[in-house]
C-alpha cells in the first residue's frame, strides 16, 4: 500500500545519465496505471541536471506532486539541487535499505538514484520500496522538525 497520496502525480526528472532509468521507471508506472509527470530530460543529449531537479523539487514543495525521483550518473548534484528547496527531503539511495530508511527516519520526498551505480532492477526495487514505505514518526519526527532553515 502506498504511504503517499497517489491521488497527485509522482514527479520524476533526469538528466542524461539517467534517462534510460526513467524511461524504464515510466514504462512500469504506465503498465501499473500510477500517474506521474516526466520533467525531462527527453533524451541522451548532454544537460544540466538543475534544469530538471528544481521542477521536481518545486512540484513537491508546492504540493503538486506525490513524491519526486531524481536519476543522474551520481545522484549527488540533484539533491543537493533538491534540498534547496523548503519542504523537500531528498535522499540519495543506492540499495533498498536505505530507500526504506529514507522513509522511515526521515520522511524523505524526493528519492534520488545513482543510475551509474545501481543496476535497474535495483533502482525499481528502491523506488517502489520509497513509495511504500511510511514514515515512522515518533522519536524520528522531532529530527525531521528540526531539519527547514
């Protein structure tokens, strides 16, 4: 069951590294009738991953979306893109574990995935584990409070 409101679109985004990953992230989205809204990239061509993050980043913040997936070769410039933006937790994930913890301790919103360093059955494992995942609160959720400048 999944621990976001799936009522709202998930917003997903990539730069060139990345794109093979959304388009196989989108295709089981599509197959499992969830709803999302591809930011881009649209193809292999070389970008500029903050032309991509801050959409993602900003339809989270906004509300506009369920959850935000960020793919990139490292994962490392689309959060730190990501997490300048207020309300948004973006987590860097490269195994399963850590997509469960991104949830469970930190209420992360935003997954963001290595896709030069993970395999793409890992990275659907993880997106679909995020996005199944709730957030445990209690002792977590004073942490979380603790995070927005």
């Amino acid at each position: 069951m999944p621990s976001f409101d799936l009522s709202k679109p998930i917003a997903i985004g990539c730069d060139h590294a990345g794109f093979e990953y959304k388009e196989m992230l989108l295709s089981f989205f599509t197959k499992e009738g969830i709803a999302y809204k591809d930011h881009g990239t649209y193809s292999k061509d070389s970008v500029d991953y903050p032309d991509f993050a801050h959409p993602v980043a900003s339809a989270v913040e906004d509300g506009d979306a369920a959850f935000g997936i960020l793919l990139c070769g490292s994962a490392n410039g689309v959060a730190i893109t990501a997490n300048k933006h207020q309300g948004v937790r973006a987590a860097i994930c490269w195994a399963e574990e850590l997509a469960s913890l991104a949830r469970q301790h930190n209420n992360a919103n935003v997954i963001c995935v290595p896709c030069r360093f993970v395999e793409e059955t890992t990275a659907k494992k993880m997106v679909t584990l995020f996005m199944n995942t709730a957030f445990e609160a209690g002792r977590h959720q004073n942490r979380v409070d603790k995070i927005a400048c």
